[in-house]
C-alpha cells in the first residue's frame, strides 16, 4: 500500500504533465518486455500504472489526496487492483496506440515468449470486520474454490502415454505475423496464434480429467493475518497463491479486499475517531467523570468544572492503528449539554430557583480569533 506520489517519484502537488512524463520514465524503466519476464518489473509495472490511473484523474486524484485509498471506493468509475493486461493498457492508451492489432499485440506476444505458458488468474475476495477487529487486527480462513495442476497429466493436459504435438499453425512460435503495407511503409503486426492460443502445441489426446487445460478446481483454505488499521476499500495481495495457470502455468495472486462495517458510536477519519457524548448541566458546570466509548472498551473522561457545552477532548492514543506503520490516531470526543424531554415537579421547582439564581450569559459571544484579525485588517 505504497503512496501512490512516492511510487512515481512526483511531488503532491505535481502538475499533470509532471505526472505523465514520471509514469512515461518508470513504465519504459521497468515494462515487462524490458525485463526479461522479470516477476519483480512486472510488480513494477503494475503499481506505477496503478498509481498513475489514479493521480491522472481530477476526481480520483482528489479523493486518493483527501482519504487515501480508501477514497477510491466512491471515486467516478470505481477503483480496483490493477492486473498485469490492465496495466498495458494503461501504458498502450496514454503512449498513443489502441488495440486490434499491432504495436500493443507484439508487446503481449513478446511477453509471453513462443510456447511459454501464462499466469493463472488473480481471484479477488472480501473480508467482512467490525472496527474492533480493524483495531487489533484479525485472523481469517479464507474457503475457496481455486484452480489446481492436474494430478492425472502433471498440468499436461494431455492425457497419460501422449504428448503435446507442435503447433502446425505457428510451426511451434506461439504467435502469427501479418504484414500490411501502408503509406508509411510495411507494417508488421504479431499476435498469438488462434490454434494454439499462444502455447506454441495443440493436444490431440485431451487429459479425460481436464480436458486438456492441465487444470481442475479445488477447494483450497487459506490463512491470513489482517493487519491493524485497515480501513473499507483497502486490500492486501497474496503473491503466488491463486489460480495456476493453464498447463503448468504459475500462479496467480489473491486480492483481499477489506470492508469494516461502520461503528455507529464513531466518525472515522483515516486514523483518527470522532466521537459525541451528552452530559447533565451540573457536570459541565461542577465536573464529573464520565464514561466514554472507546474502540477496545469503554473509557473515562474527567470534566473539569466550568466545562462548555461542545468542548471537544483530544484522547491522545486513543484512535486506530496507522496500516503497516508505527503510532495510533487520537479519538476526539465533544461533550453536549442534554435536555430532558420532561421534568418532575421537584425538578421544575428546582430549575426555576437555579434560573433565578444564575447570572444572564452575555448576549453574544467573545469574537473569535478570524473576526478580530478581519478587523485589524479592515476587511
């Protein structure tokens, strides 16, 4: 959950073509096809483009500068981890090419490499908590059904005593050349081969269990450990423990999503918890101790005598863990006068003693600092 600012190596408050020349740097820096297939670069390349999906967009750039990732949840077109196909395209649309063929095809097939075999896809899940569990963190066994290697063909595909024949189509190359000529001279476009679907073989003899995808679905639980802070649209990946990859391919990643169920004792605001409480008119004006909701329990809050009513407390300490960093947020708690709906008649007799009995509250309150300085300033 890097900063997204920081991955691309830009001030917040860079322009938007600051933005786009620091992406266009880092994506040629670390573009899967410059790599080798490196799975580091390809990390790389994925978190860059997300990171400038996000700040290339006014509304989505606002609500990540505002709440973080968190933000996102409610930004115009949604927010989502962002694959490895999504990330080229990112790379391909602001570099100014589009599909059907092409520059964007000979990429992809240059990252595939002739008969190499493709990452199984990324499964997305959501962890449902109660701003407790955010609070302390949480372990959670994750159920799913999950594509496994086929223990019939090794992840073959085919079935036991053949083997995968070579691909007549591509002679074996995984992908098909067409060249067209245009003003600008020949024009070369490589895309996977439609035979063989980029793997370079064809099997004529289909794994009965399979068939032929080297692939069957388990039910496969997974432990994870949620750490604290975590707040609704937040996710953590689970690196190489997804779906496998069709005949022998690596696995893919696990997307948790979290979603904290919201607290309706408490605002919260990234780290920090807001909080209200209603107290008698003898505690604000006597002091008294009071209790006070916490997220781990309930606390004790002194007045001090001479209290006024909307007074807010700052409880160092007392807030949300910060994600995967040291210190915790504050809760901040306002104090409200309570009025009773109704009265005794001992307690009205009373009320209109004390009425009697206390001094009139000035007509207007003492201006406050901006008033006074609009003042000096002849405003």
């Amino acid at each position: 959950m890097a900063d997204f600012y920081e991955l691309l190596g830009v001030a917040r408050g860079a322009s938007d073509d600051e933005i786009k020349k620091a992406y266009r740097k880092m994506a040629m820096q670390y573009h899967p096809d410059r790599n080798g297939g490196s799975k580091e670069a390809e990390e790389r390349f994925k978190a860059i483009s997300e990171a400038y999906d996000v700040l290339r967009d006014p509304n989505k750039r606002a609500a990540y500068d505002r709440y973080g990732e968190a933000g996102l949840r409610g930004s115009p077109g949604g927010f989502h981890h962002v694959d490895l196909s999504e990330a080229l395209s990112i790379f391909m649309r602001d570099f100014g090419f589009s599909g059907g063929g092409g520059f964007e095809d000979l990429f992809s097939t240059a990252r595939r490499g002739a008969g190499s075999v493709r990452t199984g896809a990324d499964v997305k899940v959501e962890i449902q908590m109660t701003l407790a569990e955010s609070a302390t963190g949480v372990e959670r066994k994750l159920q799913l059904k999950l594509l496994d290697a086929c223990d019939r063909c090794s992840a073959s595909g085919a079935e036991p005593g053949t083997m995968p024949q070579r691909c007549n189509t591509c002679n074996g190359s995984g992908e098909v050349r067409r060249a067209q000529r245009s003003f600008f001279g020949q024009f070369v476009s490589v895309s996977p081969c439609p035979t063989c679907s980029g793997q370079g073989t064809v099997i004529a003899s289909p794994c009965k269990k399979c068939k032929g995808d080297g692939r069957v679905r388990v039910d496969r639980e997974i432990a994870i450990r949620v750490p604290p802070g975590v707040a609704s649209g937040q996710y953590m990946t689970l690196r190489g423990v997804g779906n496998v990859g069709p005949r022998k391919g690596e696995r893919g990643d696990i997307i948790v999503v979290f979603e904290v169920e919201d607290d309706p004792r408490f605002e919260r605001d990234a780290e920090d918890l807001y909080t209200e409480v209603l107290v008698s008119y003898p505690q604000l004006v006597l002091g008294a101790e009071i209790e006070v909701p916490g997220v781990a329990g309930p606390l004790t809050l002194r007045l001090p005598p001479g209290t006024q009513s909307g007074h807010v407390f700052h409880l160092r300490g007392r807030g949300m863990p910060r994600v995967n960093s040291g210190g915790v947020g504050d809760l901040h708690v306002r104090v409200q006068l309570w009025t009773p709906d109704e009265v005794s008649g001992e307690e009205r007799e009373l009320v209109d003693r004390l009425s009697r009995l206390t001094r009139r509250p000035p007509a207007t309150r003492e201006k406050g600092f901006w008033a006074r300085m609009k003042e000096a300033l002849g405003a």
